[in-house]
C-alpha cells in the first residue's frame, strides 16, 4: 500500500458542493491500495504512517508523530499513487488493486485508524473529490508497504 503524507495546518474534503472530511492542524494522507495487497500491508502502513515523525518538537527538529501530537488525520483514497509512470505519455493503473479489492483495504484503513487515533476523517471511494489544503511547511513524504 501506499501513502502520501502531508503535513497540514487544515485541509478538507468536498463532494458535490458539501464538506464530508476536514480536519486542522495534522496529516492529509492520499492512500492507494495496489494489486495484491492485503490487510496485513494496511496494518504495517498504519502502524508507520502514525509512528512517522513530522512534526516539530520544542528544538524545531521532526521528532514527533501525529499521535504525540494528536493531530488530525484526513484520509483520501486516491488510486493513482499507484501509476505505471515508466513509459509514454499516459499513465499505466495495472498496479493498483482492483476497485472492490481498493474499496475494501481502504475502508479496513479506515477502520483500523479510527481504532488507534482519536481524530479520523475521510474523503470517499470513487466520488469527484475536491481536496484543498495548507501543506505545513511544506513537509511531504512517500510512504509504501509491501509484504510480497
């Protein structure tokens, strides 16, 4: 699986003209599920995306988590992370997983985040989404699993 991490000072989510995600100060995380990807990659993705330190500490250097700093967390399924860049002009999606398998890793996250962090919101499956957001810094990093 991977992630796209942002570090924000607010960012929202629209879906038809109305607000179904926002959050303040924390991390907007664009999340893909690729081809073959299991709950097992969800949870490892989970578990670092929460540990990952990106956030300041009194010294001004990155030691701290969304967790030690209960930031909000605003996750986006966003199936393009996953894209065969490698050739051409047009993007290749062969390695993302298959919509039903995205779906459901995406809302097993979903789950499982709202399980361990106090502030989760989401953008949803499939729709039109129209993301805006303050990057903090900016601060941005790739993150991906893969247990194959």
């Amino acid at each position: 699986m991977i992630a796209l991490l942002q570090r924000v000072s607010d960012a929202k989510v629209v879906v038809d003209g109305a607000t179904i995600g926002a959050i303040g100060a924390g991390l907007m995380v664009l999340v893909c599920a690729e081809r073959n990807d299991t709950e097992k990659d969800a949870d490892a993705l989970l578990t670092k995306m929460l540990g990952y330190r990106v956030f300041s500490d009194d010294a001004g250097k990155m030691n701290r988590s969304v967790a030690d700093v209960a930031g909000g967390l605003l996750l986006v399924p966003q199936f393009t992370l996953a894209a065969d860049t490698k050739s051409g002009t047009r993007p290749s999606f062969t390695p993302a997983a298959a919509p039903a398998d995205g779906l459901r890793l995406f809302n097993y996250f979903v789950e499982q985040a709202r399980l361990r962090h106090t502030v989760v919101q989401t953008g949803q499956f499939g729709a039109d989404m129209k993301v805006t957001l303050t990057n903090d810094g900016p601060v941005t990093f790739w993150l991906q699993t893969n247990s194959k």
